[in-house]
C-alpha cells in the first residue's frame, strides 16, 4: 500500500522542450544586447546637430598626383624632392558641377600648428575666358577651401564629412562639414559651396557634453 503523503514524481520534460527553452533565453538576451546597443549609437547621433556619409581617405600620391602637385605648390614650402615623402591623404567627392577633391594634411608636420593640421579642397571651376593650348590638368584644378582642424575627437565621432542638405538636390558641390571639441561641446562647421568657393555657411554648437 503506498504512502499518501509521498509526492508523485514527474518525469522530466521532453529534450526538445528543454533545447527551445535555452535558445529562447539566448535569443532573449541577444535581443535586449542589441537594443541597447543601437539605443546607445541613437543617443550618439541625436547629439549632434548633423550627421553625413564619412570620408573614404587614399594614398594622394597614388590617386591624384597631378593636383597634389597643385596643392604642394599652393601650400607648401617644403622642398620639390621632399614632397614625394610626404604622407598626405586625399578623398574625391562627386557633385552636380564636378568633383572635389579634399586633401588631408594632418600627418605633414609643416602644415600642422596650434591651430590644428591643414585641410584643402581642389575642383575644377569652369573659367570664363577660353582655356589656352598649354593649360594642363592641375592648372584647371583651383583653391576652393583651406581649414585648419584640431583632433581627437570622441570614439566613433568624424573630424569631416560630407553632408547633403535637404531640399537642395541640385547642389554643385557637395557641403562638408566638420566637427570641432569646443569647452566639452561639439562645434559643428559648416562649408557650403558659394558658386565660386567654399565658405562657412554656419556655425552649430552642440548642447550635450562630451565625455
């Protein structure tokens, strides 16, 4: 006769029931993983005033030789057989009107100073008057823009990127802008095309600190 106060014994879930238990758990916290994350990089972008596509940055002595020449002659005062060792970075970016090509001085100790390391964009500029028979490729490049810009910044934020404004589809270039640390703030600079160079259209300075 069996013992009214024993209690019966169940048997143990089924093996399938138990292996969708433990991915449901993982999945559950892969989930909240993720929404915290993106939650994070939200908070990141809602911090600045705007945000672009970042700059693809290659070897400018590979890609534009031609125009860096340009530039080294506009900018530098660094030696003819010293320049070929300079490690400058360029980015082409495509507009309406053209390209522009963004050089990046920041590795070139002689255009670097308190003030930050030289930046500059080059395009070609339709000329009024006729091109002459001897007017070669870096000469129909013009200065468009030089800015002086201080980093580090904050993890994952861009010194200088491009940005398209809405409702201005039909831009020749396209605007660039840059992010600056000014007092724990972001100052957002931003160069827009005039029709004959690049100038500062406006200055945003973020209300969130930076850590």
């Amino acid at each position: 006769m069996s013992n009214p106060t024993e209690q019966p014994i169940l048997p143990p879930p089924p093996h399938w029931l138990m292996r969708f238990a433990l991915w449901f758990r993982i999945g559950f916290a892969c989930f909240l993983l993720l929404g915290c994350l993106l939650g994070l990089m939200g908070c990141a972008s809602r911090a600045l005033a705007l945000n672009g596509q970042a700059l693809q940055w290659t070897d400018a002595h590979q890609t534009v030789p031609l125009v860096l020449q340009r530039a080294f002659d506009d900018l530098t005062i660094a030696p003819q057989d010293e320049q070929k060792n300079l490690p400058v970075l360029a980015s082409t970016l495509r507009g309406q009107q053209g390209q522009v090509i963004v050089f990046n001085f920041s590795k070139v100790p002689q255009l670097c100073g308190a003030a930050g390391c030289l930046f500059a964009a080059y395009a070609q500029v339709p000329k009024v008057t006729p091109p002459t028979l001897n007017d070669d490729v870096p000469e129909s490049y013009q200065l468009l823009w030089t800015q002086y810009l201080r980093s580090p910044l904050p993890k994952g934020m861009l010194l200088l990127f491009q940005y398209n404004p809405p409702n201005q589809p039909d831009e020749s270039f396209p605007t660039l802008v840059a992010n600056q640390v000014e007092d724990n703030r972001v100052r957002q600079l931003v160069f827009s095309w005039s029709g004959s160079r690049y100038e500062l259209e406006k200055s945003i300075l973020n209300e969130q600190l930076v850590e």
